[in-house]
C-alpha cells in the first residue's frame, strides 16, 4: 500500500518555543524589573508573585531592587537639586 500525503497538511515538527510567557523556565529582564517596580508601588499581582517566587532568583531581584531604588533616589535628588536652583 502506497500512502499518499494530503496536499493542504503541513507537518512543522521544528521545536517551537513556548507560546505562553509562564513556560519559561527563567524570568526575563523585563519581568523582573517590573516585577521590582510593581512591588515598590505595592500592586503586585498574587499570580505574579507566585511566578516570582517559584522561577526567580532571589540574588536577580536584590539586584534590580537595588538598581530601581538607587535610579530612583538620584532621580528625587536631581528634582530637588532643579527645584532649589530655580527656587535661589
């Protein structure tokens, strides 16, 4: 018997990577950094949390915590640093 391939099938068998962001193993950049500045504000999501907690590296988000609070206290030091200059 001779088997005869349907025209309109197309076969992919390359690996495809994962279609939904909570597949990957690791957190990206972006992930942790805004996880970082959602749990600065206070609004993190418990699904995020949970993400955060079972695929992320304590050390990555000590990292970018402190990288998001010191961008953030030299960003309140240069607006207080204009607002004297104007102020004078």
């Amino acid at each position: 018997m001779s088997e005869k391939s349907d025209p309109n099938c197309v076969h992919d068998d390359s690996a495809a990577p994962p279609s939904n962001v909570d597949e990957q193993d690791n957190l990206t950049l972006g992930q942790i950094f805004g996880s970082a500045l959602a749990a600065m504000v206070g609004v993190q999501s418990k699904q995020r949390r949970e993400r955060d907690f079972s695929r992320g590296r304590a050390s990555h988000f000590i990292v970018v915590g402190l990288v998001v609070t010191t961008i953030f206290v030299l960003t309140i030091a240069a607006v207080v640093t204009l607002v004297m200059s104007v102020a004078t």
